[in-house]
C-alpha cells in the first residue's frame, strides 16, 4: 500500500511541475514548493481519514494563497496566478489521491486494474475506430484529430475491457457494474484527454512534457485516469454491491 502511495506521490510531484512550467514558468520557485506539497498531499491517505485529508487541502490552499497575497509580480495577474494555483491542486494531487483511497478500499486492486483496461482499451480502441472510420470531429477547438466515430468506438473499447475484467480477474461485477462503470467511467476519460488538451492549447504547447519520448510528459499519460479516478472510487464506495 505504501508502496503504491509513493509512486503516485512521484507522478503527483511530476505532473505539478510540468504544470508549473507551461501555466506559470516565471514561478519557478513557488512550483518547486507546489509539486513538493502536491506529492505530500497524496500520501495524505496513509495516515489521515478523508474529513482530515480535505482539511490539509484546505491548509495548503490558504498557505499558497497567502504566499501569492505577499509575493505580488503584477497585480493585473495576480488573481490569475491563484486560480492557476488552485486548479494545479485539485486537477493533479487531490485527484490522483483517489487512486490512493481506491486502493485502501475493498477489492482496490481489483478496481486499479478496471481503470487501467477502461482507459487503455478505451484509448486504443478510440485509436484505430477513429483512424478507420473517422469523419465527423468531435471538439476541433480543443482536440483537431479526434472524431465522434473514435470516441463511440472508445467506448466500446471500455466497455470490452470491462468485460474482460468480469470474466477474468473481478467475477463480483454484474452486468449492470460493467456497462455502467464502462460508459461513465469512459466518458470522464475521454473527457479528461480533451481538459488537458485544452489546458495544452490555452497555454500554448504541444505536450506537458518530454519525459516519455514521443510521448510527452506524466500529465499525457495521466489525463484519462485523472478524470476517471474519483468517479471510480465513488462508485466503489457508494454503489457497488460485491
């Protein structure tokens, strides 16, 4: 368990430093000091209950808050750079804690897993479908190449490896876990892709990073999960039946 907090901590720490660098470059120190608390915030869960978890939140929003009060560059900018500040906070180390509470739940691992095949088959079958028989765009403003044909094929994609799930490693999901986890779960994937997409394009760059070459950064590889994570854990938590 420790084990799997550390590495989303890393991912936490990576993914706030390459948001620092395209949405506020000229902070470099405070974003060395917002990955450092981002990644502390994720191994919350170890030691501390959800009521105390939002608590820190809420202490590291008004600590940074004040510091951008009494470290001012441009007043012009200022409520700019915080509401930057925030969004880094709840887009990437408040969400990825979810994984971290999913897998503190029942059957954690099993529902890791179901986001995995939810995203990974969901991408790849988005993928080829929209290669094929791609003609209608789905959102040219945000994401150019994507089309309506790849994400209904996405969906389908999830909806399979869900399946998989079933009939492999998870047997306690029922037909309804399965269809519902797939298309909603699906959906906030996809719809994650497209928010950091658009965080690219209004920041002006092609990737969130080079660390995977070819690839871009961790936030390229994370974006699906981002969305998915809580959406997962709450359904686990709240309706799940097994």
């Amino acid at each position: 368990m420790a084990l799997f907090a550390c590495l989303v901590s890393v991912f936490a720490f990576i993914g706030m430093r390459e948001f620092y660098r395209m949405a506020l470059p000229e902070r470099s120190g405070e974003g060395w000091l917002a990955a450092a608390c981002g990644a502390a915030l994720t191994l919350a869960p170890l030691f501390a209950g959800e009521l105390l978890s939002r608590a820190i939140i809420a202490t590291m929003f008004l600590a940074f808050s004040l510091l951008f009060l009494f470290r001012i560059r441009e007043i012009a900018a200022a409520a700019h750079e915080v509401a930057l500040v925030a969004l880094s906070f709840l887009y990437i180390p408040f969400l990825l804690m979810h994984l971290v509470w999913l897998r503190q739940s029942a059957h954690g691992i099993e529902w890791l897993f179901v986001i995995m095949l939810i995203v990974m088959t969901g991408d790849s079958a988005a993928y080829y479908t929209g290669s094929a028989f791609g003609k209608h765009r789905l959102y040219p403003l945000v994401s150019p190449k994507k089309s309506i044909e790849g994400a209904l094929g996405g969906l389908l994609g999830s909806i399979a490896g869900v399946l998989l799930a079933r009939f492999t490693f998870f047997p306690l999901l029922t037909i309804t876990d399965v269809l519902l986890t797939a298309v909603f779960i699906g959906i906030l994937g996809q719809a994650g892709d497209l928010f950091e997409s658009m965080l690219k394009r209004s920041f002006g760059v092609k990737d969130s990073g080079g660390i995977f070459p070819g690839h871009g950064g961790v936030l390229d590889r994370l974006d699906s999960i981002l969305f998915a994570a809580p959406a997962t854990y709450y359904y686990a938590i709240y309706f799940f039946k097994g």
